[in-house]
C-alpha cells in the first residue's frame, strides 16, 4: 500500500474519523477529544481523517458543521486527510485480499450492496453458492460485466476465534463461526466502511483505535480485515455511550438541540468548560475534582480511568417545544460558570461582545470592559450576560411595574420621597463607589430610613429591575445624566399609583 507522509514521532499515532452526514455530535466531540488527550498526554501524533465515502448522505454543510466545532473547541491536529481522496489505496488493498484468496465476489442482485448483520431475524452468515464459486466462472461473470459485492470470506468449521484485549471492555472473544462473510467493496466498486477503515488506518500507522462502544462489534471484522492486509491490528479501547435521563442512546430525533455542539457555543458556552464536562462523561481522574483546566486533563487522561458504565447527560428530557425543555445539564452550566469567573476580565469582555451585538446593543469595548466585572458573579454563560446587563446599553429602560418601586415595609409616599432625595443629593456627588456609598447612606440616615429601603427604589429606577449588580458600582458606569433622568422618569410612573 502507498504510505502517507507522516507526521515523525516516536509516541502513539490515533485518529478521529468522522462521517460529514451531519452535525458535530456531543458524543463524536468527545471521542475526538479523548483522542487528542491520549495523543497529547502520551506525545502522540493527533490524525484528523474525514471518511467521507458515503457519497449519497455526505454534505459540505455537514463538513463546515464538523470543522467549525472542532475550531471552536480550540484542539488541534497534525495531521489531516480525506478517504475519498484515497479510493485508489482502498480497491487496491480489496484486490489484494481477493487475490489470497480471502475474499469472493458475490454475484447475488438482492445483496449486491449489502452489508448484512449477523444476528438479525432471517440474516445470513455466508452465501454458499458465491462462496464456492470457483475462481474461473467468478472471473468470467465478473469480465462479463455482471456486477458483484466482494465479501470477507470469514474462517467457517474450524473453530477459530477472533479476540483482542480492549482497552475498557477488557478481553472480547467471538467464534468466527458467528461473523457473516461481511462486504469490502460494494456492486459500484466503491469501498464500504470497513475496508476503508481499515486500509486507512493501516495505512496511516494508527496505533491505538478510541472510537465509541457502538463500533465495538465491529473490531472482530476489522481484526480479519487487518489479518487480511498482513498489517499488525491497532489496540482497540471503546468509550462508553452518551445516553439520556431515560437511558435511550442520545439522538438529534428524540432529543433534539441537546445533542449538537453549536448548542453549546451558541448559548455561551466556553470550550474548555465544554471539553471539561464531556471529560467527565464516562472519565473520572480518580481525585474527586471536577472543575479540570486543559492542562491539568492532559497530565491526568488515561485510558485506564474510563468507565464501562454508559455516561448519562442530565438534561431535561421534555419535547423540545415544551416550556419544561432543557437541553443543558446542570453540571455543565456550574462548570462553565466556574471557567467563566477563571478568566481574565479583559478577556471576558471580549468573549462577551458578540453576544451584545447579536442582540442589537451598542456595546462599546471600554464600557463593555466596565460592567463585565459587575456581572461576571451573575452569569454562568456568556448569552445570560445581555439579559443581565442590557439596562446598561439602552437609552430608556423597558417598561417595568412602578410597584417594584416601593420597599418592602414602605409605601409610595416613601419612594417617592427616597427618589427625590436622592436626585438631590446625585446632582453634586462625585460618581464613584465611595462617594455614592457615603452620599446616598447620608441620605438615608436623613430620612430616617435604613439602607434598604433606600437603596431598592433607586435601584430599580436606575437598572429597571430588583434584581441588578451591586448599586454603586452601576451607578458609577451609568454616570450622573442617565441615572438623574432615570430616576427622574421614575417619580413620574409613581404618580400613576395614585
């Protein structure tokens, strides 16, 4: 087989390999991830390798999906390839095996294109007639243009067993006896999953195959494919499955956006705390910590440390159209608001904007970089921060009940009283946390009135809500003209309570 120009080095060689039919499923980041940890934490080679053979369901939109998540997750790779720019290598490792012998053609119409599964109702293991068909009358009906599928002629009657250690699952065993004679090219001469495959990883040198438990059936057709190659057998470890609440395996038809990585990064996510959360999923670092930097995963990830079990995703498994849906476990939100306080202010700004612009705010790089502080403790992804911090970047606030103007314990007299002194007072402080501090808790003392009941009217007429950052501090961004025609707007809407 032509060998591909590989990357030099002397640690294992592993690839992510996925098929464009599609989004970037949370359970494909995750393989990919593991593999980049186990590439990285062993100084390993990182193979990205897209099998793109199935011509009738590959899409470039679900090409631009794969990259743009594996982009936002921030891992790289060294080495990359397209196994349908690789067809020739495929039919020619085909011929090779039907050349030892270990492969027939299959002449039969209705499993020309078939790769049929052992175990099914009414399956078949082998195809006697084809099996037995003696090379001269293949090679005629083949020259006569009579289309065919080439099959793995499985060991039958001899006992035989196919096994390998796995990784997680430890020792697999099969009888060959129970491997039906599965296809390597099908009628169109194109190659199928399992010889392309494994040619590719043969091929590439890949030395450790971590690929979800749903291919583990798999490996005892690859290990024959391997045998068949002459190449030596990659080790194999399959990662436990991503399920939800009801144990049902994840699926983009049942479970709907939960399941798409762009979910997670349209909703504010970071991806180092997504990386940590899918980590987690079927993976414990054995310490009890959860909150996990990517440094401190690649000094930790090993293959021994993942689980058998399958990881479930604690999300709320309602109709996607229902108000109790939610497609975010609750882990991953604490996680991601643990990473979010982690980071540098001024680089939290910056991840804050687009969301800003998005939602049609002038938010400028200065005063984004002002209020990011104030909201950093309130927020736990970067979407919840316009919801947060919108009153800080609109010229009138949006319409809110005049009630909430009034303290608890007072009456409208009272805040209307609280505002007034308050716009006395604001007209010649200087707008800083501690004069504002010092002014409006002089105030209070004045009026007779706790802090409190003092600050709650001001504070909704300045921020449009109860609930808003620490008061001074906004104050002190808003500035003297917003907030005196903010509160002056609010004396007027408490004349409505009359």
């Amino acid at each position: 087989m032509a060998e591909a120009n590989l990357s030099h080095s002397a640690g294992p060689r592993v690839r992510f390999a996925p098929s464009p039919t599609g989004f970037l499923h949370v359970g494909s980041a995750r393989t990919f991830i593991f593999n980049w940890l186990y590439a990285r934490h062993n100084q390993g080679t990182m193979v990205l390798r897209l099998d793109d053979t199935d011509v009738e369901r590959n899409t470039d939109a679900s090409v631009r999906s794969i990259f743009e998540g594996l982009q936002w997750l921030g891992l790289d790779w060294d080495e990359e390839y397209k196994q349908s720019e690789r067809l020739a290598l495929h039919r020619k490792a085909a011929e090779e095996i039907f050349a030892k012998g270990l492969a027939y053609r299959d002449f039969t119409p209705a499993r020309a294109d078939e790769d049929v599964q052992s175990g099914a109702q009414g399956a078949w293991l082998f195809n006697p007639g084809m099996r037995e068909l003696s090379r001269e009358e293949s090679d005629r009906r083949a020259a006569a243009g009579e289309p065919f599928a080439l099959r793995y002629r499985v060991p039958r009657g001899l006992g035989r067993v196919v096994s390998f250690t796995d990784g997680v699952y430890g020792l697999q065993t099969k009888a060959s006896d129970e491997v039906e004679d599965f296809a390597l090219l099908r009628s169109d001469g194109n190659p199928t999953y399992h010889l392309a495959s494994c040619v590719d990883d043969a091929d590439l040198r890949i030395s450790h195959i971590i690929r979800g438990q749903d291919h583990l059936s798999n490996t005892f057709k690859h290990l024959l494919i391997f045998e068949g190659l002459g190449a030596a057998a990659p080790q194999f470890a399959h990662l436990p499955l991503l399920v939800a609440p009801d144990g049902a395996k994840l699926s983009k038809r049942k479970h709907g956006p939960v399941v798409s990585v762009t979910t997670y990064r349209d909703a504010g996510f970071l991806p180092q705390a997504f990386i940590n959360f899918l980590c987690l999923l079927g993976w414990s670092p054995k310490n009890d910590r959860e909150y996990l930097t990517l440094d401190e995963l690649k000094t930790l990830f090993t293959i021994e440390n993942v689980n058998r079990a399958n990881a479930v995703v604690n999300f709320k498994d309602a109709a996607v159209d229902s108000p109790e849906y939610d497609p975010f476990d609750p882990k991953a939100v604490w996680l991601n608001a643990e990473h979010l306080r982690a980071l540098p202010v001024e680089e939290l700004s910056k991840l804050l904007a687009p969301f800003f612009e998005t939602a049609g705010l002038k938010a400028s790089a200065e005063k984004l970089l002002a209020v990011t502080p104030l909201i950093r403790e309130r927020i736990r992804l970067l979407g919840e921060a316009v919801s947060a911090a919108d009153f800080f970047f609109v010229g009138e606030l949006a319409p809110y009940d005049p009630a909430e103007l009034i303290p608890q314990k007072g009456d409208a007299a009272l805040a209307k009283r609280v505002l007034a002194k308050a716009q006395e007072v604001l007209a010649t402080t200087t707008f800083d946390h501690d004069s504002l501090d010092a002014a409006l808790r002089g105030a209070a003392a004045e009026l007779g009135v706790k802090a409190g009941p003092m600050f709650q009217p001001i504070r909704v007429a300045v921020c449009g809500r109860k609930n808003a950052p620490p008061l001074f501090e906004t104050m002190a961004v808003l500035g003297r003209e917003v907030c005196l025609a903010r509160i002056q707007m609010a004396e007027a809407s408490l004349q409505t309570l009359n």
